[in-house]
C-alpha cells in the first residue's frame, strides 16, 4: 500500500537512489508494513526547475552537494 | 476537473500513451464528465529510480514487459 | 506498476468511485498490464480548494454536476 | 531539498506517522542531506478510494493491518 | 495546460485560498497563458502529517502563523 | 511549508521558469508566507504524454504557444 513519491535534484547516483529505496522500504516495514507492499519513486529535477526562497535552485543554492 | 497523474516505467510506446489517454477519459466521460474536462498526465520514471519491496525494479522485474 | 492518482471535486459517490477505480485498471489490462499491478488512488478536494481561470470552483462552476 | 510525498490507508497512528517523517529523514541524513533540507508529507487515503487490482482496498484487503 | 498542486498546512482561510488561487493564474497569464487553462489544486495537510528537519511540524513549528 | 507542484508542456524557457518562481514565491509571501518557506517545482510534461479531451495535445493542441 504505500507509495512514496520522492523529488530529488538531478544528479543522484544510482548508490544514493538504491539507499533511498532500501531505507525508506525499511522505514515501513518497521512499522510492519510488508516490504512488498511498498513502492517508492523517485523523480529527479533539474535545480533550475526546483525554486527556493524564489529563486532557482541553480541560482541561490549553487554550491550545495547532491549525494 | 479530473486531473489524473499517471506513473508508468520509462519505454511505453506512443500507441500504448494515446490507449492510456483516451481510455481514462472514456471511463469519465462514462459516469457522466465531459470529455473536454478531464487531463490525462503521463510520468515515465526510470525502473532504476522505481522501488519494489526495497529494490530498483531495474534489478527484480528486470524481465518485465513494458507496453 | 502503474500508479494512477486521480484529483476529482468532493462528494464522488462510492459507485463512481469503483468505476474510476475498475476502469482505469482496465485501462491497463487491455495492453498487457497484470490487473495486480496497478494501484488508482482517488483524492477528493473540495470545490473552494479547486481553482480554474482563477476562481474557486465553488463560485465558478457552481452548479456543475458531480457524479 | 528533498521533497517526499507519502500516501497511505487512513487510520495510521500518530505514533507511526512520527516514526515514518523521522525514518524518511534519517535515509537522507545517511547520505550527506542535511535533516533541516527534508520535507516529509503524509497524505492519508480512505480504503475505498484506494484501488488495487480493480477493486477497492476496503473489499479487497478488508483485513489489512493499518499501523 | 499548466496543473498547479500546492500543499500547505491545514488551517488557511477561504480569503487566503482565493488569494493563491488568482494570484498563481496570473502568474501564468503575465507570461502568456489564458486564464482558462489553469488549474489550482490546494491540498490542505495536518502538521501532524508534515515532517521539517526529521519532526512533526506540529512539534517543531507550533507557533508558526497559517494564513 | 507550502509545496507548490508546478506541471507545464515541455519547452518553457529558462525567463519563463524564473518568473513561475518567483512569481508564486510571491503569491505567498503577500499573505505573510516567509520566501524561504516556499518551496516550487516545476514538472516539464511533453505534449505527446500530455491528454486533454481524450487526445495528446500533441495532436489537439498544436499550435498552441508555449511561453
């Protein structure tokens, strides 16, 4: 049953997505929710299409790290 | 008014899109919705960034045919 | 696979609802999808959080028929 | 930045809604995101307006355990 | 054509609700989108059920003013 | 807090993206909302995934503008 829809900057790597669908999955499972049950996606954006504050993210949030 | 979101793994084909799109309309417009009111918005996500029971389906329904 | 969310006004009835529901997994089956794989979540929202052209819903559409 | 949007069946506890936001979070802090960065929003569904298969949830996993 | 789904924390008034609703259609109207094809989705949350920085914003954010 | 989930036709420009931005920051912060409180992402959809009417707004909507 749950879904979990997950909005990242571009740029993930494939060892941060597998952690995030390992760990959220865990997350449920905890609360005994069977790991089956749950789906997790994950949706890259571009840092000019993501604003913080009012500005892009490309912009305002230049240096920040995407894991 | 009905806006529907639709998540599928990345490679439908066109023809499968344009079947997704006229079949959720018609399932409106058959409860009584005009057709000119209901949006249809496709999402293809890549299996790599869609989770199953904690696992990129990219690795457990690497076999799995997309339409 | 296949997640569909589907934003409709308030006050959808139940039978609705179960065509929304059986009719968008048709939807799916019809070009190969396992009926198993598709999850439909339906949100209903009411009329005055539901803008078009820039007026509530409530006020512009307000005699508009929900099935 | 992250921005992680949860759905579930009505009637989670807030005991598990707690356990999910800080879970959701701690993945991120895992992996070099900043606590303060993570946005978690859960959304509860009635069973019956989540379908699967074709049938809602409150038919067809009438007995499901909701945590 | 552009879809706009805001989430906030339960608790806006109606006065606030129609403020975002007009004043995001004309965003898309300044940049030469007609009015008619904009549609404003607010979805009105519980604090309980938004995590800031790993909390419930119910917990962290008690104080914080909703419009 | 507020999310605000922006979906549009593939093609905005990087001008037309800024002002989506800063334009909704906006929106919020004339009802008392703190700028770096709001949060906007912008979705860019193509038009062939795209259905209004049934149809991909590819086909539909050819000649529409966007900005």
């Amino acid at each position: 049953m749950p879904i979990v829809q997950v909005y990242v900057w571009k740029g993930f790597s494939n060892e941060a997505k597998k952690r995030v669908i390992a760990g959220m999955t865990r997350v449920f499972v905890d609360i005994g929710v069977p790991a089956e049950a749950v789906e997790v996606v994950i949706h890259e954006v571009p840092k000019e299409d993501w604003g913080v504050g009012g500005e892009p993210a490309s912009e305002k949030l230049k240096h920040a790290h995407v894991p």
